[in-house]
C-alpha cells in the first residue's frame, strides 16, 4: 500500500517534493544496473528477455525490465557481474546491435531522446608506444569519448588491432581512419574498423531512426516533364504550376517566381492546413513534405532515375506460418540502409567471370540443382538413412517462390529458411526437424547461415552453413563473419561446416602442392576465428571435375571445423564425408553423440596370479562364501567377490620387485 503526503504549494499549484534520501534510496536499488538499447529493429520483449537471461545468466542472478520501446534495463546482484558484461561486448540479439551503458541517475531511457551510443571499434595499426591506456585514450578521442576496452586490449594478447568502447554522436561521420601525430611531427593513419554501425539521423541527432524514414526529412519523386506540364493550368501564373491533394478542389496561387515567394510557398506546404501549393515550373530539385497527402512534388528531368533494386525478405517458415500465408523475416547482415544489390542472372548477387583455364567447381554439379524432382528421392534416403535432424542445401537454384514446395517433397513437416533475401536463387536453405530440435538464425548473409540450435535435451549449440564464393575477394566478407562470430560464440560450442570453395593445405590438392594467397587467406581466418578440423571419416577430396587421366582434377573444399568449447562438449563427435551421389560434391553428416561416462577401467584376468602361493586359497575361501538367490545369480555374486581379492595380488609387490625397487 502507498501512503499519502502532504504535496508543496507553489504559487497555488501543487507540486511533489520528496526529500533527499527518498532518492538515495532507490538509486541504491539500481546501483548495479545497465540501460540496454536496442538499435535499428524493435523485437519481441519475451524473446529479448530469453536471450539475455541465456547470454548474461552465467555470471550471476538478474532482472531485466521493459523501460521502453526497445529500451531494456537489467539489475544485477553485484558489480562484477556489471562489469563483466561492460567488458565483454559488443552484444547482439538475433543480428542487431543491443548497446549497453551503465545506468545513472536522470539518464534518460527512451531510445528518441539518445543522442550518443557506445560503439565497440577495432583500431588496426596502432604503434606499441601507444598501446597503453593514455595512447588509446588519445586516439579514440577522436571518434568520441573513450569508455573501456576489452580484457584482450588490454592484457596485449593480440597486437594486430585494439579493440575499444566510444560514446560516438549520433552525428559523427564515422570515419574510416584517424591520422596520429607521432613525436618527431610526423603523421600515420590508423585504420577503424566498425563492427556495427547504426543509421543515425542527421537532421534530428538521435539513432532512433535513419535519415530515410525521419518524419523531418523530405523525399524526391521523378515525373517526365511532359507530364508535369500536363498539369499547368491556364490560371498559372507564368512559370509556376499547381500541384493539388487528393480529393481536394481548393487552391492557394503563388504567382510570385522569385526566391522569397519560393521559400514562402514551403512555409505554406508545412502548415497542416495546406491542401495545395504552387511551384516553379522550372524548379530543377522539388521535395514533397511528409504529412501532406498528395500525389508528391515532380522533380522536372529528361532522364527517368535508376531502376531501384527489388530486395526480398528471407522466409523463416513452419507448416502453420505456411498455411496462413505468413512468413517471419531473418535478419540479414549488413548495413540496413544500403542493401547488397542483386544482379540478374546472379545467384550471389555477383557476376561471375571465369578466367580461361579456370575448373568451375562453385556449382552442384548440376544446372537444376534440386528444382530436379528426379533428386528428391534420393535426398530424402540420405536425410533418413543418417538420421539427420538438421540440414543445409548449398546452391539449390531454387528461387523463392518455390521453395516451399521443393522443401515439402524432401522434408514434409520441416521448418526452414533460406539466404534469399541477399540471393536471387537462395545459395543457402537449411531445414530442420522441429520435433528433435529448433533451429533460430542469428546472422544471415550472401554467403552463409549462422544461428543456434536447442537440441532435445535443452543444450544449445552455434551452427554456421558455409558456401564461400568462388572469387577471393569475395571470400573476405565471409572470414570477417566467422572472426565476427567467434567472438560472438567464444562461450559455448560452434560448428562451422560447407563448402568453403578453398583449400587450406597443398596435401589437399590431388594435382598441385602451391600454397596461393587464398589459401593463405583461408589459414588467417581460421586461426583467428580459433577453429579447428572435427575429426573426419570418409573421402579425403570432397569435389572433382569427375574426368580421367591427366585432367582429373580433385579438391578438398568441403569441411568441419569446431571450437574449443565444441571439443570441450562435444570432442567424441566426428564428421563423415560421404561419397557423391546426384552431386559433384560430398556431403558432409555430423553424428551427436553423447558423452560416455568412465566406469573404471576393465578388469582382466592376469595369468602370472596362478604361480602365486594364495591363489588356490583366495579362490576357495571367497568360492565358499554363502549368497542367496539362483544359480546364475550366486555364480555372479562369487566370481564379482573374488576379483576384488584378485587385484589385491597386484598391490602387493613380490621381494624381490620390491628390492629391485629400493635399489633403483
């Protein structure tokens, strides 16, 4: 219950006035806390609330409360559990940036009103004199204001980048380098690198929303010029033509040409009872303002714009989304305000230009893929025959619009999800069985698909379905995933596996032992992801051009790789590369398999102890011990009696052994 005090007048109005200590006493309750903002997608508070309690409950009991839209605030029970999760960013959920700040008092928490976010930067090319803290404070005051940095900056255990936290303005450019003054007056540049960067809006300096969707901001519409002079009407004044709303007869004439009747007739447009206005017929850059309901300001031109780039959502689907017509979109990688462009005739969204001489190995062997009702059949034996629960399809060449029924006739009842959105024929479709486990994409990208898993006995692990692209820079995208996602998922067991589309060994080249710079490329993200082979079973090239003789070229382009909490977990695990069926390539199973517990180790009849004085005796006394119940069960309680008896033999060394000993 609350109780009633009396309220201060002030000047004859009522006013709330608490004492100190009414404040001293809740900012106690809240001493421990951070303010957790959500930045450029508003999800589910439930699912929030999940992930958070998953990610951050190892380090200790806590509360998360809602405080706004997309705004959460999480109590924690000490200041070491604060600090952990201070340090340990930058944080995610489902792909989108969650940035976190220490609570305080009159700190606001909604997400409109903030107008600087921390922003985890990497600084590449930092000279050693300054890798300390007064250096990196230095340089990262050029970005904003230096808030910490992490464990691995700061106890120097990589030194090809440092990694640090900026309080970053909404209106900062974001620069690409900083230019350091060294000692003797000379400069060097100083390479940033933004793992996430929010579209902030310039115009209100806040990361609530982007420039694009701000209600303040104006938007252009192209129209022929023939078509805008259709609409000059004889009552025009000379020079100007009348642009009507929907549905509305009224008209406000602006005969006036010059600049202050032009800025006279924005002034006229932003006023909320505007129904028309004037403009000048030979205006080159016309804006229509939000809020006013009509056909939009022309913009008079010769040339009609570019074409805009049609992107398509990712589906995530299930049989009841299906049925209703509803499909869930995945979050797809990068950054949100200039989506990745697909070409025509693209699968990836890049053209590809085959040098002469070059073996095509980045297809599936095949020019349907499985839009080939043929290869259902034997999709669906392989998938029963391994009991898979979980599956990737790499360059199916299925295009959206099928893809439902293609995954039907393979897999009835499955979930699945494709990397659609960012390829015209989706280069990645992973389904799953959703009664064994349910399978949630985290990151989604031209290249792979990386998510989590939640296995029928709760455990969760990190999957990532790899097809690299056949060209090397391309392939560079996809090594800063996986860098970006070993970061991501250092705590908790992640597997990577797919076709890579490069060797990393010369062994695993069956024609050439060269070590090229992508494969150089490969080894760097590889070990600095910390990954490694699962064990491995089966065809040791996993693609072949299928020729004879001295064009027979074979590659080892598929595999596994794992991460230490993996082979912490789940070490007994291994993968099998199976021999190619409807593909040039072989596919890759995984067996889960639990963990076997150590039971001592076996016992074994040693055949020295029939030499030994007491062996007749031991087994006459212990054989002439009385057990109860059936013959088989008393033969076993006796021979169960006697090998205890029987190991006690190799306790007691002989005196000679024990001589020998002493003398050693």
């Amino acid at each position: 219950s609350l109780e009633f005090f009396e309220p201060l007048l002030v000047e004859g109005v009522p006013r709330a006035k608490p004492p100190p200590e009414v404040a001293l006493i809740g900012a106690k309750d809240w001493a421990f806390s951070v303010v957790a903002f959500l930045v450029g997608k508003k999800l589910p508070s439930k699912n929030v609330k999940q992930i958070l309690e998953r990610k951050w409950g190892q380090v200790g009991s806590l509360s998360i409360h809602v405080a706004g839209n997309g705004v959460f605030l999480i109590r924690f029970e000490n200041l070491q559990a604060r600090d952990w999760v201070l340090d340990n960013g930058p944080w995610d959920v489902w792909g989108h940036h969650l940035a976190v700040r220490p609570w305080q008092k009159g700190m606001s928490l909604s997400l409109g009103e903030c107008k600087s976010m921390p922003v985890w930067v990497k600084l590449r090319g930092v000279p050693l004199q300054f890798w300390n803290k007064l250096g990196l404070s230095y340089i990262a005051s050029v970005l904003g204001k230096p808030l910490h940095m992490d464990a691995s900056t700061m106890n120097r255990y990589a030194l090809h980048f440092a990694r640090v936290c900026v309080d970053m303005e909404a209106t900062s450019p974001f620069p690409e380098s900083i230019t350091l003054e060294m000692e003797d007056g000379s400069t060097m540049s100083i390479e940033v690198e933004y793992p996430w960067r929010s579209a902030a809006c310039s115009l209100c300096k806040v990361f609530d929303h982007s420039n694009r969707s701000c209600p303040r901001a104006t938007r252009r519409e192209w129209m022929p010029r023939p078509v805008v002079m259709a609409r000059k009407k004889p009552e025009d004044a000379e020079g100007w033509i009348t642009v009507n709303r929907r549905g509305s007869g009224e008209v406000v004439d602006r005969p006036s040409v010059t600049e202050e009747a032009h800025r006279a007739v924005r002034d006229v447009v932003e006023k909320a009872g505007t129904e028309t206005t004037t403009l000048p017929a030979s205006s080159s850059v016309v804006e229509e303002v939000p809020g006013l309901v009509s056909d939009g300001f022309e913009q008079v031109g010769t040339k009609p714009p570019n074409t805009p780039v049609k992107v398509v959502a990712g589906p995530l689907h299930n049989p009841q989304s299906m049925e209703s017509g509803k499909a869930t979109a995945v979050t797809v990688g990068g950054n949100a305000s200039s989506p990745t462009k697909l070409l025509p005739g693209s699968s990836s969204g890049h053209k590809r230009k085959k040098k002469k001489g070059q073996s095509g190995h980045g297809g599936g062997g095949s020019r349907r893929g499985l839009n080939d009702p043929s290869k259902h059949c034997e999709v669906r034996h392989f998938i029963s025959s391994n009991s898979i629960s979980l599956v990737g399809f790499l360059e199916s060449k299925v295009k959206i619009h099928n893809l439902d029924s293609v995954v039907r006739n393979i897999c009835n009842k499955w979930h699945y999800t494709s990397n659609h959105s960012v390829s015209l024929s989706g280069r990645v479709v992973v389904a799953w069985n959703p009664s064994n486990l349910s399978f949630v994409p985290v990151l989604v990208s031209e290249q792979a698909i990386h998510g989590h898993a939640i296995l029928s006995n709760n455990a969760c692990i990190h999957v990532s379905f790899v097809y690299g692209q056949c060209n090397r820079e391309a392939r560079k995208t996809l090594w800063d995933e996986l860098s970006h996602c070993a970061g991501a998922n250092r705590n908790e067991p992640w597997v990577v596996l797919g076709d890579f589309n490069v060797t990393r060994f010369g062994s695993e080249h069956a024609s050439s032992c060269t070590i090229t710079k992508a494969m150089m490329d490969f080894n760097k993200a590889v070990v600095a992801a910390e990954l490694e082979d699962l064990m491995s079973t089966g065809c040791v090239y996993t693609w072949s051009n299928r020729r004879m003789g001295n064009g027979a070229i074979a590659k080892k382009l598929h595999r596994a790789l794992g991460n230490w909490q993996w082979f912490k977990t789940l070490g007994d695990t291994y993968a099998h590369f199976h021999p190619p069926g409807i593909s040039d390539h072989s596919p890759i199973s995984i067996q889960m398999r639990t963990l076997q517990q150590y039971r001592g180790r076996p016992f074994k009849f040693l055949n020295h102890w029939t030499s030994d004085d007491r062996f007749m005796h031991v087994v006459a006394q212990e054989w002439g011990k009385a057990f109860s119940g059936s013959p088989l069960i008393v033969l076993h309680k006796k021979l169960k009696s006697l090998k205890a008896q029987l190991r006690s033999f190799c306790k007691r060394p002989h005196s000679r052994l024990a001589d020998l000993r002493a003398r050693l």
